[in-house]
C-alpha cells in the first residue's frame, strides 16, 4: 500500500518558472514563447512570432500589454480641484511601446474628464503606466498567456510545462510542508486560497490536465 503523496514548498519564487513563458501573439492570435535570461540582476527577454514576425526586445524596454493612463487637471470651466482619469486602455499589442517605470511614452492623446460640479467635461493631459497584471499575463511584455483555463473557482493558469508540473505536485498531495526557511514569497505560498482547498483537488487537477494537453495540440500553421 502506497504512503500519502507529499510536496515540499522549497521557496521557488515564480519568477524562477519566467525563463520561457508560453503566450499567444497579440496581433496575429497564434502560440508564441517569451524566452528570458536573468544574469547580473536583470532580465533579457525577446520574443518573436514566428507567423506575423511581430518582436519584442528587453533592450528597448517593448511592452505589448495593457497600460494605465493616470492624470489629473483643474476644470477648464468652474476650477474644481481634481478632474482625475485613471483607467486601464489595452491600445498596445500589435505595436510595441517604449515604456519603462521613469519613462512615459510621448503619443497618448488626452483623455475627456466629466467634472462633478459643473458636469462638463475637459481633456486631461495623461501619462502611460505598464499595467502588470500577473494573473493571465506574461510578467515581461504583458502578454496574454497561452496557458489559461477558467474555472468554477477562478482562473487557472501557468507559464510553462514546468510550471503546470508543480502546480500539480502541490494540488495532488496529501501532506504539505515548508521549509522553515520558506518566506511567504514562494509560488506556492501565494497561490490563491481556492487551489488549496481539499474540495477543489479534483476539478483543480483536471483543469491542469487541459492545460498540459494544450501544449501537445498542434498549432495553426
């Protein structure tokens, strides 16, 4: 008789899984793959559609995601302090921005304010922001990821086979343990509360064998 499955938490953070990321291309919809390199404390990342040649470089600090327009002006009629915009806009993807955390891109169009006192509107000048969204995205280019399945309980996704591979060592075991050295940076401590409820187990693990037979389709040519 076989003895209870066990998984040992050995503090793997989930960037150690960000080597090669699985991902769909923006533009053209087919599977692509993020591959990085992390040496001298910062990442080098390409990616490159092998279908519709689009390309992305850590060099020129490409992003592909969603941005987040962030600004703020008086009313251009009654002086009200703050018209404020803040909001998601998914205006990349097919065409790569320069953006990084200091830098702003310079080709945002303002956005239209609806001021509360005078119920007029005006155009706020804004700045673009990388909107990084881990949960379906890739952490280098903002990405969507290839490897996503909805459940009943919440969104299930992975960047790799790795990485679907220990997900299914934590889920499928009996008896979890940390290392005491363990910060609560892990992956797998910070997994959401629902993929480590028992009652989840089975409908977790076969959501992460659709996950796997997405890697063994074949892709549209």
């Amino acid at each position: 008789m076989s003895g209870p499955l066990r998984h040992r938490d050995g503090g793997q953070w989930l960037a150690s899984f960000a080597e090669r990321v699985d991902v769909s291309c923006p533009r053209c919809g087919r599977a692509g793959v993020v591959r990085a390199t992390w040496a001298q404390r910062q990442w080098t990342v390409v990616f490159r559609c092998t279908h519709c040649q689009l390309d992305a470089h850590s060099e020129r600090d490409d992003w592909l995601g969603q941005v987040r327009l962030v600004g703020r002006r008086p009313c251009g009629y009654c002086g009200h302090q703050w018209l404020c915009v803040n909001q998601i806009h998914s205006g990349a993807g097919a065409i790569p921005i320069q953006l990084d955390e200091h830098r702003r891109t310079p080709s945002v169009d303002p956005v239209p304010a609806h001021c509360p006192i005078c119920h007029r509107s005006s155009e706020v000048a804004v700045q673009a922001q990388r909107e990084r969204d881990r949960e379906g995205h890739d952490p280098h280019f903002g990405l969507p990821l290839r490897l996503t399945e909805r459940t009943r309980a919440g969104l299930l996704w992975a960047y790799n086979a790795e990485h679907i591979d220990e997900l299914r060592r934590y889920i499928a075991a009996d008896q979890r343990e940390r290392y005491r050295a363990t910060s609560n940076k892990s992956m797998i401590s910070r997994l959401p509360t629902w993929m480590k409820l028992a009652r989840h187990r089975a409908m977790t693990l076969k959501a992460l064998d659709r996950l796997a037979a997405k890697l063994d389709a074949p892709r549209v040519s």
